[in-house]
C-alpha cells in the first residue's frame, strides 16, 4: 500500500492560487455591489422604488454610495447626450477597479425612442464596457432586480470583465469617444 | 497583557460589524423590508480591502494608518467585563477620550491631503460636531468619577455592582444618562448629527476620495470607534458587566435603542447641532451636576 | 563659569559685541547670539540640573549690591527660556536682512535674555524690577522691526501697567516685612490682598490674560518672526514666574469656599480661576476665527497661559505640577509651531492661509514638525500636552470645579479646531501655482533647532518622569508635598497614568495598520487636481482649495460679540483723551472767559470764604 505520509505536496501554481483568491474576492464583490448615485436620464425614476420597501435591493448587499471612488457599479440610466457622455466618461475612469457598467433602458442598447437625434449617443458599448443591460422604456422594477440578480450571475462566472476589456482595448474606445465628442475633458464649458 | 489587548480590539471589531448587520435588519423590519444578511458589514469591508484604489501621495496613506493605528492602540485598553480587561488598572477614562482624537486627527489629515475641498467641509463639521457633543459629557463624566472616586472605568463599573442591583448610574443621575444617550448619539455619528457625513449633500465628506484599501481601514476604524464608544457608555452608565454574556446584552441594548432613535430624525445642519448642544444639553448637564455634587441629591 | 553674575555679565558683553559686529555684517552679529544664548543654556543646565547637587555660584562679586539666590523654580524657568532663545537664534541669520537696525536687533536679543536670567535667579525685589523691566525695555524696541509700530504702542500701554503694579508691590512687600527678599515673600503678613492683586496685576500683563489680552495678538502678529516664537515659548514665562509668586508662595488670601466638601478654595483663588477660565474659552473663540497663522498662534498661546494660571490657582501639589509641565509643553508645542510658520514664510513671504495651500508636497519635514507640535498643543497622546493636561483634568476634578471644568474642556477640544485650521488650509490641500517654483525645504539650519524641538515634544510625552522628577524638586520647595511618581506612571489624584504603555500600545497599532496596509493591493497614484468634483472639469487649483473662512458656520454663531474687550479699551483711551481736553482747557489755556471764572472764584473765597 502506497504510503500517504511521503507522498508529494501538490503545490498550487501561481495562476490557481490567484485564481482561487479571485474566486474568494469575486464571493465579496458580487454579495456587496455599491452603486453610484448618477442618473442619467428618464429610467432613473426606477431606482427609487428599487431601493425602497417595495422591491428591497438591500438584501441583495447593494446599497447607493455618494462618489465614483467608492462604487463598484455605474448605472447608465437612460438616454445620452454629448455633455453627459463627457462626464460619464471621466466618471467612470475615475471608479476604482474592478468595476462594472449595467446600461439601464433601450436607450443605452440602440438609441431607444431618440435614436435619430442629433444629440444624443445610439450604442454606449462604443464608448464605455458594458456588462449588462436591461431592456425596457422603462423597464419594470422587477425587470431592474433581475438585471441586478444577473450581474451577480456574471461576476460570479467571470464574465463580468469590462474593466480589463478597457483597459485591453483603450485605443479603440478612445478613439470613438473623441469621434463623437472632439474633447472629452473640455477646457470652456460654455461652448462645448 | 498585549495579546489579550489585541483581541480584545479584533474581538471588539467582530461584535460591531456583526451588531451593525443585525441592526440594519431590525431597521429594514421596520420598514416593512428585508434588509440584508446579517454580515452583510463583513462582505462590505471585504469587498473593499480587495479593490485596487487611487491615492495622492503619502500624506493620504499615512493618515489612514496613523487612525487606524490609534483606534486599535484605543481598543486594546477598553475593558470587556469585569475579568477580561488587558491592562487592569491603566483604562483611565481621558486615555479613551484624547486617543479617540488621534483616530480623528489621522483621518482629518488624509481627508485634507487629498485635495478635494469637500473632504475639508466635512473634516470642519466633524471637529465642530466634536465640539459640541464633548463638553456636556465631560461635565457629567466628571459627576460620575467625583461620585465613585475614581477615573477608571473597571473601578466605575464596579462600584455600580457593588451597590446592588440596578445601581446603575442611569438610574441614579437620570438627567445625565439623557445628556450622555444623547452625546453618544453625537459620538456614533448617527442621525440628528450626521451632518459631517451627508452623502448627498457633501458627497460623504471626509471619505470622497477614498475607495478600495483605505476605505477598507476607514470602515474598520469606524466599526471599532462605535465599539469603544457604546463600551464606554455600557461601562459608564449601565454598570458594566459581571461576564461576557451580560456585556453583549447591554451592548445590543444600547446599540439598537441609539439606532432606533436616531432611525426617525432627519440631520440638522452644523450650526444648528452647535446651538442645540449649548442651549439645552450643556445646562442639563449642568443641573445634573449641581445637583449631585453641591447639594448632594442621589438617588 | 558657574557663577550667575559672571553670566550675566558676558552676555551683556556679547550683546555689546554683537552690535560692534552688526555694525560690518548683520549676519555675523547674529552669529554671536547663537553663540550667547548656547552658552547661557549650557552653563545653566549642566551647573544647574545635570551636576547634583547644583554647582550654580550665587556670589556676586563685581556689583555687590546686586544679590543672587538659588531656587529650584529660577532654574526650571530659566532653563526653560534659555532653551527657547538658543533654539530661536538659529533663525536670526535667515531673518535679519530685513530689519532696519539688524546690528541693534542682536544686541537686544542678547540684552533681553541676560534680563529673563536676571528675573529668576535675583534674591532682590528690587533687582527683580530693575531686571523685569530690561526685558521689556528691550522687547519693546524689538517689535517695530517688523510690520507695524502701533502694536509697539499697545506693548508699551500694557507693560507700563504691569511694571508699575509690580514696583507698588515691591513696595509694599518692604513695607510688610522690612527687606527686599524675594524669599520672604512667604512671610507677609499685612497688605496680603494688595499685594496679591498688584502680582497677579503684573502677571497678567506678561502672560495676556483676560483682561489684559489685547496687546498679545497685535504684538505677535506684528513683529518679526523670530521675536514672536520668542515671546510665545519664553517671555511670556516671565508672567507665569510672577503668577507663581503671587499664587503660591504668598499666604492665602480671602476666605475658603467649600460648598458639600468640594471646592476648597479661596475666594482669591477662585476668582483667578474664573479668570484664567475665561482666558482659555476667549483665546480659543478668537483663534478660530482668524486667517493670519501668526494670530491665530497667538491667540492660541493666550488660551494655554489660561490653563497655567489654572492650574497655579488651584493650591494644589498635582495641579502645580501640571502647571509647570505645561510651562514646558507649551514652550516646546508653541516654538515648534511659530518656527514652522517661520520657516514657510521665508519662501513665501506670507502667513496668511487664504493665499497658501499645499506646502506638503514641498516642505514635508516642516510639516511633521508642525504636527507633533500641534498634536503636543492640543493636548493628544503621546506627546508632552497631555501629560500636562491630564494633571490640570485630575485637580480640577478633584475639586468638583464645574464652570472651571467647563471652560477646560472647552479649550481643549476647542484647540483640535484651531490647530487643525493651518494644517489644513496651509500644509495640505493643493498647491497654488504661485507658490510652487519659489518653495523648497527649509535650509538644515533652520531644521536643526525644528528637529531638537520635535524630539524634545515626543520626550515629553513618552517619558515624563525625568522631568516630573524635576518639578518635584520645584514643589518640595514650595511647601507642598510632591507627586507621587512610579517608574513609569505618576498617579493622580483619582487614576494611574502610564504614558510609556499608551505610547507602546500607539506603536504597535500603528505596526498593525501598516502590516495590513502592505499586504493588500497597491493603489494607483493620481494627481491632486484629479478629484471627485460632480463631473466638472475643474483645472483653477484655486477652486478646489478650502482656506478662507474655514469655520464660517461656527464663526456666524459668536462674530457680533468679538470686539466688546478692545471697543471698552478704546473707549478708555478716550475717555483719558477728554479728561486731558478738560484739564488743557481749565488750566492751560489763556481764554478770557477762564480768567474771569478764577478771579470770580478766589474773590468769592476772600470775601466768604470762613463761611463756606
């Protein structure tokens, strides 16, 4: 019988051991999402009865947080002009990692009911990562609590890596943020 | 002697972010909700200790470390119960008070050295809330360590037992258990007086720039302040505690009752809490010390 | 070189010295008082406090007329001052070009500390005078060198009460006893109430107490910047000297109040307490207000003579130790702070803390400097203020002294808000593009005395009992009985204090923090314009920096009430203004109508006059 007491140590590679403390931050992360309090547009209205009695996101860990530097999530809600698009541009470069983008609203996903305006952006997925949208004009609160449930669904697979996918492909987000926007930190705000 | 200072502090932590989740439950069962799991504190401050942040420069980490380094330093000489206490003899009431002062002075000094003026906004309204909730409990601490002869809080807390059942300070000055249940709603920085934090309105003040680590030690500096405060408090006014058993019952009960007061109130602004705090707490307190120590009225 | 009269003899000399070399090269003049007051130090602290039993020779030899005597309390004081003019003095060379008379500067540097030397070691009321006075005379010339001659004119106002109260008390103090002996002040049995109040009448115009604070902040905001860490850390000991006289070693004056068994004072006492009271609460209101650094300093030392002149009024051995630690935390919190200001304006040129911002990133030892020094001002562990304050909490305690204790802890939480404003609004926060070529980190001469003086702060605090060891000599001879001291605790009168184990538990948090701190994951290092600012695109640093009025809503409750003291001095003034208008109109002018006036009055007294 082969004895147990010699048999060697499997050691960990460094990859696994990273990947298990992933796994363990990822546990953290998708129980304990911190939204930012940012909202954008029309579907904004759906947030409050989330967050309230009626539909509780509390239990789910979420919780609203008043700066970018401490929100996990940046809820897009809504439509998008040029000038919000500039700030939710610095906005979300200046969260701190890892963070997610959930685009709330058809709006976000091709335009919704502007999309032939001339100032308002059609796909924010050009621009920004997005994780995960929810459809709808407005979408129902119930809609809103099963786009959260599914965002945790995805951090909890990894799929929810938006930040890297920014960080990989900075190039081409920057060069469609400054097609669309010329400046995106404008300098005289007055005529932008 | 210091191992068991440190557990004492770690243990300390443990039972307020526990307490806290518990808290927030009862306070979503009020609001005919569910409210979160009760560590959901535990997930939040792990969360945060796991994200990559932004800093400024060594002023802003340094501060953090010196809060946090105070805070522990502070918790290591509370006092549990009548056996565990870490340095017995030593847990003089003005070391809490003054120790306290370097958490904040740390935190105050890398909220400035941030940069953003709203950090500085909330740093002035945290120092002058400070200001007025301080002086009426000073004057009532003083009452209580004229009337049991000594400054340390083991001492207090036994002669309260020594005295009988519901001895307790609360009972015997009740006008200054109101004064000191209401700086110590000051202290946890809970509503009315929550006007250094207002998300909204100063964008959470002190802590803007913090996110990930720092807001990760900010937390746990937090959730050790409100233990070492609600530990006083229970030490002070409720006797203390024979055993650990009755020590965590007292604390729940102060713990809860301060949160459910403070659940109903909206925030007054800053000069508001100043003017409320000289007007009808420090003359309370004053009463309540005239009365005890020159005309000799104890109940 | 032990003999007190040969010291002061050769620091005269060097004054003299100083201004023959002034005369060629201002910054060799300073040179000299570098040296003098170093010498001063050193000669008194190893003759005096190292060598046991002391080895200070007391005779005098020269000026035989001029007696010396040795107490413990001269040489606590004296030490202490000479500590602070030699630290000082380092700053003088970088100072001195700006003055008009630089070779008189140093000349009366060294004259006013060869006066503090001679106020504490003299045995002749007399010589005490003559001395108190040299170290006034040659202040009051040193404050118009720097902004303004006005406040020299308010310096002079104050003082001359202060001198003269002491002179009638000289005098009375003969009266009573027959000799000049500053020893036999203990002695006086008759005029016990005058002479206490004519003392605490002069101490109270050197250490800016209420009411006689309204020279203290024009003074120190005005001169130049060395003399103002001067008068802080040691000129304004010469008041707390002249307090300890008249507080303790005089008999008690008035009747004891005791009300249920506390209290236990007398009404004098009392009354210096109530006053000293509203020092601290005065002086911290007024320096939250203000936007000069140098005031709001000022007004900060007014506010700590407040708690010496409590804690001496308490009669009391562990309130006098208190006391006279806080002489020395003071010294050392206030020097350091003064010379950090110093050291900011020598880049600058300004104190002002709405035109500074974000000198950290450029000066940071000054900063640390300036931290321990305020953290040792407010009264925080583990630094020297409070072992000080903790004394002055336990006997006030003690006493049951409520309004006392009120106004107390009111300085001291009031002190984190005014010592935290310059932090804020000058150290940290961002850096103002107009500053940021010219600042670099003070030269290593003016960083020396800073370091000395940090260290020294943290000395205090984690290790006292040497020093107490110290003061109980001081108190022994003073008649009451000493504090009680352990190996590293010192007991109060109702707990045990141990400052080493606060002190090590401090480091071992901070060891915990720091391991947390470094295992977790690195932050990313940003810019300080890069900031959460609601998504506007801010790039005026000006914008983002919260300096003026840094208390506003605090600052609205008390602003209509802050000029009642210096509006009722005016008002004085004025009325001193008329009644010399009257007197030149009766009795010095050739008006027609006064000559018939006086002729009808002395016609009148000839002719009915025994009926009248």
């Amino acid at each position: 019988m082969k004895s147990t007491r010699f048999s060697p140590v499997t050691n960990l590679s460094k990859e696994e051991v990273d990947r298990k403390w992933w796994e363990i931050g990822d546990f953290f992360r998708r129980n304990s999402l911190w939204m930012l309090m940012y909202c954008t547009g029309c579907c904004a209205i759906e947030l409050p009865p989330a967050m309230t009695s009626a539909y509780d996101m509390e239990r789910l860990g979420m919780g609203p947080m008043a700066t970018p530097r401490q929100a996990d999530v940046l809820l897009v809600t809504g439509y998008l002009s040029l000038k919000t698009l500039r700030r939710i541009v610095y906005t979300y470069e200046q969260m701190s990692e890892p963070k997610y983008v959930v685009g709330f609203g058809s709006c976000t996903i091709n335009g919704g009911i502007y999309h032939d305006s001339h100032a308002v952006i059609n796909q924010l997925d050009q621009y920004i990562p997005v994780d995960s949208y929810v459809a709808g004009c407005m979408p129902n609160t119930e809609a809103v609590m099963n786009g959260f449930i599914d965002l945790m669904d995805l951090i909890k697979n990894k799929k929810a890596d938006g930040w890297k996918r920014y960080k990989e492909n900075n190039a081409w987000y920057k060069k469609n943020q400054l097609d669309s926007l010329v400046e995106v930190n404008v300098h005289d705000e007055f005529h932008e | 002697m210091i191992l068991l200072g440190v557990l004492v502090a770690f243990g300390g932590f443990v039972l307020q972010t526990s307490m806290g989740g518990v808290n927030r439950k009862i306070i979503a069962r009020l609001q005919k909700r569910y409210g979160p799991k009760w560590y959901q504190e535990f997930l939040d401050i792990f969360k945060l200790l796991s994200k990559r942040a932004t800093s400024h420069g060594w002023i802003f980490d340094f501060g953090v470390i010196m809060a946090l380094g105070g805070i522990i330093a502070t918790a290591m000489f509370m006092p549990v119960s009548n056996n565990i206490i870490a340095f017995p003899g030593y847990d003089n009431f003005f070391i809490f008070v003054y120790l306290i002062a370097v958490g904040m002075l740390g935190m105050a000094m890398s909220a400035s050295g941030s940069g953003n003026p709203l950090a500085s906004i909330g740093v002035m309204r945290a120092l002058t809330t400070m200001l007025a909730y301080e002086v009426p409990f000073m004057v009532i601490v003083l009452t209580i360590i004229k009337l049991s002869k000594s400054s340390s809080l083991s001492a207090i807390a036994l002669s309260q037992q020594a005295g009988g059942d519901f001895n307790w300070f609360i009972i015997a000055l009740p006008l200054g258990g109101v004064v000191a249940f209401i700086s110590l709603l000051g202290m946890l920085g809970k509503k009315p007086f929550e006007t250094y934090i207002a998300p909204a309105e100063l964008a959470s003040g002190p802590m803007v720039e913090y996110g990930g680590k720092q807001l990760g030690m900010l937390f746990i500096m937090h959730e050790i302040t409100v233990f070492i405060e609600v530990a006083l408090f229970v030490h002070l006014f409720l006797g203390g505690a024979e055993n650990l058993l009755i020590f965590l019952v007292k604390y729940f009960l102060v713990y809860a009752i301060a949160n459910l007061v403070s659940n109903v109130f909206g925030r007054f602004k800053i000069d508001q809490v100043v003017v409320f705090f000289y007007k009808w707490i420090l003359p309370l307190a004053i009463i309540q010390a005239v009365i005890a120590l020159y005309l000799g009225w104890v109940i | 070189m032990n003999n007190i009269e040969l010291i002061i003899l050769v620091v005269l000399s060097l004054g003299i010295l100083a201004y023959v070399l002034g005369k060629f090269n201002a910054k060799l003049g300073t040179v000299v008082t570098i040296l003098g007051s170093f010498f001063v130090l050193i000669t008194l602290g190893y003759y005096g406090f190292v060598m046991d039993p002391q080895g200070l020779d007391m005779t005098s030899n020269l000026f035989p007329s001029i007696t010396y005597g040795f107490t413990y309390l001269g040489l606590f004081f004296g030490v202490i001052v000479a500590f602070t003019f030699s630290m000082v003095s380092f700053f003088n060379p970088f100072f001195v070009d700006k003055y008009k008379f630089s070779a008189a500067y140093s000349m009366l540097y060294l004259f006013s500390l060869a006066g503090t030397v001679g106020v504490f070691f003299t045995n002749d009321l007399r010589f005490l005078f003559f001395f108190f006075e040299l170290v006034v005379w040659t202040s009051l010339f040193l404050i118009p060198m720097g902004d303004s001659k006005k406040a020299a004119s308010w310096y002079y106002g104050f003082s001359a009460l202060g001198s003269f109260s002491l002179l009638f008390a000289v005098l009375l103090i003969f009266k009573a006893t027959g000799n000049f002996n500053v020893a036999s002040i203990g002695t006086v049995d008759q005029y016990n109430v005058a002479i206490f109040f004519l003392l605490i009448i002069a101490a109270f115009a050197k250490l800016g107490a209420f009411p006689l604070h309204i020279w203290l902040p024009k003074v120190l905001t005005n001169s130049p910047d060395p003399i103002t860490a001067l008068f802080s850390g040691g000129l304004e000991k010469l008041g707390a000297f002249v307090a300890v006289l008249g507080l303790v070693k005089l008999a008690p004056v008035g009747t004891m109040i005791s009300l249920n068994g506390y209290i236990n004072m007398t009404t004098a006492s009392y009354f210096i307490a109530i006053l000293g009271s509203m020092t601290i609460v005065f002086g911290t209101l007024m320096a939250i207000r203000q936007d000069d650094a140098k005031t709001l300093l000022a007004y900060s030392s007014m506010s700590n003579g407040g708690y010496i002149l409590v804690a001496l009024a308490m009669m009391n051995s562990t309130a006098l130790a208190g006391g006279l630690y806080h002489v020395i935390a003071h010294a050392l919190a206030s020097t350091g702070a003064f010379l950090a200001i110093a050291a900011v304006k020598h880049y600058t040129g300004t104190t002002k803390m709405k035109e500074l911002g974000g000198m950290i990133h450029k000066m940071p030892i000054t900063y640390l400097v300036y931290l321990i020094a305020i953290i040792s001002m407010a009264g925080i562990p583990p630094m020297g203020g409070f072992i000080s304050k903790w004394l002055i909490f336990q006997s006030v305690i003690d006493k049951g002294l409520i309004f006392v204790a009120i106004a107390t802890f009111f300085g001291s939480i009031g002190s984190f808000l005014y010592v935290f404003r310059p932090l804020a609004a000058l150290f940290l926060g961002q850096e103002l593009p107009q500053h940021r070529e010219k600042t670099k980190e003070a030269p290593i001469l003016m960083l020396i005395p800073m370091l000395i003086i940090t260290v020294l702060n943290i000395y205090t605090g984690v290790i006292p009992n040497f020093i107490l060891g110290k003061i109980n000599l001081v108190i022994s001879e003073l008649g009451l009985s000493p504090l009680e001291l352990g190996v590293t605790d010192i007991v109060g009168l109702n707990g045990t204090l141990n400052p080493a184990l606060i002190s090590g538990m401090f480091g071992i948090g901070v060891a915990i923090a720091f391991v947390i701190f470094i295992l977790l994951k690195k932050s990313k290092k940003v810019g300080l314009m890069d900031t959460y600012t609601a998504g506007n695109f801010v790039y005026t640093e000006a914008l983002l920096h919260y300096s003026l009025d840094f208390y506003a809503p605090l600052e609205r409750l008390y602003e209509k009430q802050i000029n009642i003291m210096s509006n009722f001095y005016n008002s004085v003034a004025n009325k001193v203004r008329e009644f010399g208008a009257f007197m030149k109109y009766f009795f010095f002018s050739n008006k027609p109508e006064i000559t018939v006036f006086f002729i009808m009055t002395i016609v009148i007294f000839l002719l009915w006059g025994d009926v009248l």
